[in-house]
C-alpha cells in the first residue's frame, strides 16, 4: 500500500491531472469513479489505483477480484485525485487513437466541430451529449480546452471511451477537407439568417461551435453553407455553447430519425 504523497508514481499521478504535455506525452489520461471503471475498455487501462476504504468493504469484493491495482491510503488517494469527495477508484488510461480516414469517408456522417470552446465541463457534455444523438465524432481546434482534463473527462461519463474525438492541428484546413468530402456545414451564429430547424441535415453535415462568449471568429463562419440561429424568448441574449450545440444535434437526430 502506497502511504506517501512523495511516492514517485503519486507524484506522476498529480501531474497528468495538471499537464496536458505530461497526458500526451504518457500516452494516458486520468479517469475516476465507479461508473468510469465499469464502462473502461479493461485492455484500455494502463494503471489502477483503489484507496484503502474502498478495498475494505466487502461491497466492492465482487468488482475487484479479478483486477490488477495497487492500493493507496486515503489521504493519498485525496492527494493523487482531483475530485473533493473521492469514490476510491483512480486510474490511468490509454489515450485512444480514432481512424481519422474512415471518419470523413462516412456517407452518413454528422460532425460537431468546435472553436476555442474554454469550459472543460461544456466540451465534457457535448462528447456525452454527441454519443446521445448519434452524432459520429467530434472535431475540436487546438485553442480548444484539453479533452483529457480531468474535469472533461468526469463530464463526458464514460462517452469519452466510445466518442471519436480529433483534435485538428489546421482546423480550417480541416473544415475544408469534410466539405471537399461533401459535408455542409451550418455555423451557430447569433445573427444566422436560417433558422436552425430549417436546412435537411439528412446528408453529410457538420455544426460550427464557437468560444462561450465570443462565438465563432469569422473566418470560420465563413466556411459555412450556411449561418443559422436558435430563436431565443425573453432578454436572453446567448445560449450555453453546450446547449446551443445539444439542440442542434437533436434536430439532425429528428430528421434522421424520419
């Protein structure tokens, strides 16, 4: 049992949970909690951690049995987490690697692509939220908040182990490769000239997703087939990024559905 916050592998663990360079260059990020283990590829975990009081009730005999991980105390377990209230279960798991090609070959496929997008709990919802609507991968700029956050990761709960997920070195670049593919893509802009249940999201389409506050830039708007915009009552002025791009991925998901 690891009883020491000065322990070297409780030392790396506190990094990955900070240092995106350290996830990428591991190859691992960190996952924790019940429904995390238990949705895991198990070929995908590298390293598993369970705290003292976890493996001493007998509640939890039958899920660990056949499993390989190390024990830590309680207080190290608090240490090497990032959550307040730790569920005693802390590992470390490979990045996965998506088939880029196979991605942009899909004749039915349905993209959200983001921009700048800050809030590692909004871009956690959207992967969950993605994987709910059917949309095929998610496609992310490199100003866009790491994935692997460990706040990102708790928000996606578990989709992030089946939502292919690309982060694009040339995002525009990128945009232009699905369109020459024959994706249309529809930008959420607050001054949109469609609305947003108008276009036939039947074919091949892609979302535009900006920053929080400031939206898309407009260079990347301007790739678009087409600009559309969420009807908003009252004196709201903007909707959550999460749930602008919740709506329209449900409305593809309606179409489809018929």
């Amino acid at each position: 049992m690891i009883t020491s916050t000065s322990n070297p592998q409780i030392k790396n663990l506190v990094l990955l949970g900070k240092k995106a360079k350290a996830r990428k260059e591991q190859g691992v990020f960190l996952a924790e909690g019940r429904k995390m283990l238990e949705e895991v590829p198990k070929e995908w975990i590298h390293s598993l951690y369970l705290s003292e009081s976890f493996v001493c009730d007998k509640k939890n005999w039958d899920m660990i049995r056949k499993l390989d991980y190390e024990v830590l105390s309680d207080h190290v377990m608090k240490a090497a987490g990032n959550t307040q209230t730790p569920q005693g279960i802390l590992m470390t798991v490979s990045i996965p690697e998506w088939d880029f090609k196979k991605t942009i070959e899909n004749k039915k496929g349905c993209y959200l692509f983001l921009e700048n997008v800050q809030d590692p709990g909004n871009l956690g919802t959207m992967i969950r939220t993605g994987e709910a609507a059917g949309i095929t991968a998610v496609i992310a700029d490199a100003s866009t908040v790491d994935l692997y956050n460990p706040k990102t990761v708790r928000a996606t709960m578990g989709s992030i182990y089946r939502m292919p997920f690309f982060a694009a070195e040339d995002f525009r670049e990128t945009i232009r490769q699905f369109k020459d593919s024959g994706t249309k893509f529809y930008a959420a802009y607050l001054n949109g000239e469609k609305m947003y249940d108008e276009p036939d999201y039947k074919g091949m389409c892609g979302f535009l997703i900006g920053n929080e506050s400031k939206g898309l830039t407009e260079e990347t708007a301007a790739l678009a087939d087409a600009r559309i915009k969420i009807p908003m009552e009252g004196k709201v002025e903007s909707l959550n990024a999460a749930t602008a791009a919740a709506i329209l991925m449900y409305e593809a998901n309606r179409q489809r559905r018929k």
